[in-house]
C-alpha cells in the first residue's frame, strides 16, 4: 500500500503519533529508511533552476508527487518531468506541500526565503535545503522558521554531471537540525532521506559546520583549481597524459557550474578565505623553492666562471668535478618552505581557539 503522509489523518497539523505502515507501530527514534518504506510525499520546490530539475527527475521517479515554483516560467520543463509547476508562491504553498525543498542559489537564498508566504503553509511543514553550504542555510531557517516547522539541512555531493549515470555510491550529507521528536515527523523525514537512500546514495549524518569546515578543504579548492585552470585557458594535445586529462575534466566539471555557485561557496563558509589564503601561501612557497634552486645553480655557475678563470691551469679532472657538483645535490630544502599538512594546520587552529586569541 501506499501512503502519504499528508493523506493518512487529513492533515499533516494533526498526525497521529502512532503511524501504522505494514502493519507496523513507528518508532520515532528509529533512524533507518525501514519506517518510512511506501511513504509517499506532498514536496515542492522552490528554485526550478538547474539542480532543482535534477533532484525532480528522480523524486517524480521514486512515486512522489512534486510542486514547482521558481522565479523563472519553468511551466514545459516541469510538465516534461511530471511536476505541477506554479508561477506564484502563494498558490503553491496553498496545496500545504509536506516538505518544502529549497534549491535556490546560495546568494538569493535569503531573499526567496523571507518572500515566501510561510503562513500560507501548514504549521508542521517540513522544510529542507540542499545548498552547497551548511552553516548559513541553517541559521536562516532557524532565524526565519516558526518553531513548529522541522528543519532538515542536506548537501547533495554531486549534480548533474557527476550523478548522470545514477547516484549509487555518491556522497549525501544531511544534518537534522530539527526534527520534532512524534513519529509522524520522523517518519516524514525518513522517507524524505530514503530517496537519497534508494537511490544509493552514501549518506553521511553530520553537523552544518563540520560539513562547511570539509568542503572548504575540498570542494572549494575543487572548484577554485578548476577555475584557475579555466582562466589559464588548458588546451586538448596530441599528447595528453592521464594527469592533464583529469584537469581538463576539472576543467570542464566546474565550469557547467555557475559562478554565482561558486561565489556563494566563497561567500557562504567562513572557512574558504582560510584555505584560499593556504593555496596562496603554498604557491608562493613552491615558486620561491623552484627559484631558490635556479638561483643556486646559477650562483655556482657564477662562481666556477669565476674560479675557472682564476685557475686557468686546472687539470682536466678537476674541472670535470667542478661539472659534476653543478649537477648534483640541490639546495637543502628550508623547513620553512615546507607546506605544511592539513592536520598541521588543524592543530595551529586548535592552538588559536585554545588561546583565545589570534
Ligand atoms: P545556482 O545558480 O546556484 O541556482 C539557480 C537557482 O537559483 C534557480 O532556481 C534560480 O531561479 C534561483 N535564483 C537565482 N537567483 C535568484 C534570485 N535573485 N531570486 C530568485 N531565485 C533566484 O545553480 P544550481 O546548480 O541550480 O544550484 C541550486 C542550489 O543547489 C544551490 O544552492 C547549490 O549550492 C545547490 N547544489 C548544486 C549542485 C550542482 O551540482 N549544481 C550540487 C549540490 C547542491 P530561476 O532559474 O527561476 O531564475
């Protein structure tokens, strides 16, 4: 049988704490995807953009009924998928969707938000996001959300590209912020989370900021090496080895994605201008390391011209050896120029928060 949790007491404002699905009581505290198994959900989404169509295909797919609103008529593309499309917001949240799913742009985020017609809604609405960045999306709803609502804050690690040949294995982040503790409310959340799961997702539960602290180690430098790469403008060769064909892939993968996304990356997590700051000092300290070689080399060649011509009567043995040492040990390397790893890095942070003081 199946069963949507907004159909099962009329009114998702009214949920019967003890949900029956299978014959089965739920459990509120349980966690897996086993309580929310034919549940079938009311989910609209605002932000009709590019990812929101993506997560649509495959939502419709699972036997979900999905709304759409964006700023943008997106009334054939969503027809072509099975989703109801709105062009007003009011209207929308006057179908009292179960989950709202926000797949906005970091930077408008805010503003949609505070737009929406939240009284329009039903008090116990579920309301998830799938931003790129954790800590911000959380605050806001916690800032704007009345306390009735549940809050979900989930992070898709992939997107139209890299999950095209299906979601198996891809990474899903989700922190429940939120969640009133009925079953009813849990047992919404999971069968939300269970799409991501069918569709084999690797689900990873964790914090806003131990997401935001991640990615700004890795899918910000990701995307900041793909557009620096972008700017220097790589190009296919006769002689590609693997190296250059996975940049020209970073290439290309980041550069489908919007700069507004990648601007919000920066903008949204206090943790990318730390790590921008690393991969500037760590280029610094690479070209310094190669020029300091150069210079030596150049500063013996100097010097031997310089004996050589002093010592016009050396045997051709010694000078021999004045060559070999020319090709022989570089520099010692200065400690100082070694980049120092992520987890030294960690620890000098650690040391700062300990202190108290930068
Ligand atoms: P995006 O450029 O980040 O966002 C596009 C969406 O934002 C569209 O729905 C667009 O609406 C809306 N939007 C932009 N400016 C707006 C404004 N001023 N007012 C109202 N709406 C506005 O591209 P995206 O790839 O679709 O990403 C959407 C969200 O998903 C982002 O938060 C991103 O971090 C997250 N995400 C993306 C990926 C990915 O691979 N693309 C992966 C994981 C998470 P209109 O089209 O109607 O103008």
């Amino acid at each position: 049988c199946s069963k949507g949790v907004h159909g099962m007491n009329g009114s998702a404002d009214h949920f019967h704490p003890n949900i029956k699905v299978n014959g089965e009581v739920l459990n509120p505290m349980v966690g897996s995807s086993d309580v929310a198994e034919d549940v079938k959900l009311k989910i609209a989404i605002v932000g009709f953009g590019n990812f929101g169509q993506f997560l649509a295909k495959e939502i419709v797919k699972q036997g979900h009924k999905v709304l759409a609103y964006s700023r943008s008529d997106y009334s054939k593309a969503a027809k072509e998928i099975g989703v109801q499309y709105f062009s007003d917001a009011d209207d929308l949240c006057e179908e009292h969707p179960e989950v709202i799913l926000l797949c906005t742009s970091i930077l408008s985020t805010e503003k949609v938000m505070r737009a929406l017609p939240i009284h329009r809604l039903r008090r116990s609405t579920l309301f998830v996001d799938v931003l790129s960045v954790k800590e911000f999306p959380r605050s806001l709803f916690l800032q704007v959300l009345p306390k009735d609502f549940d809050i979900l804050c989930t992070h898709p690690m992939f997107g139209p590209d890299s999950g095209k040949a299906g979601w198996g294995g891809l990474p899903f982040v989700f922190d429940k912020v939120r969640v009133a503790p009925d079953s009813t409310r849990a047992t919404r959340a999971e069968a939300f989370l269970d799409i991501f799961r069918r569709a084999g997702c690797r689900m990873v539960e964790m914090t806003c900021a131990d997401h935001d602290k991640h990615a700004a180690g890795s899918q910000f430098i990701t995307h900041m090496m793909g557009r620096v790469l972008e700017k220097i403008g790589l190009e296919n060769t006769p002689i590609n080895t693997k190296g250059y064909e996975s940049l020209l892939n970073l290439v290309d993968n980041t550069a489908r994605d919007s700069f507004e996304l990648f601007y919000g990356l920066f903008l949204y997590n206090k943790n990318a201008m730390e790590q921008l700051d690393r991969m500037d000092w760590a280029f610094e300290m690479i070209k310094k390391r190669l020029s300091g070689y150069l210079h030596d080399l150049v500063r013996k060649q100097l010097m031997l011209e310089t004996t050589g011509n002093d010592q016009a009567g050396l045997t051709n043995g010694a000078k021999n050896n004045h060559d070999k040492k020319l090709m022989l040990p570089p520099p010692a390397a200065n400690p100082s120029m070694i980049v120092p790893s992520a987890a030294t890095h960690e620890k000098k942070h650690d040391l700062v928060h300990v202190n108290g003081s930068r």
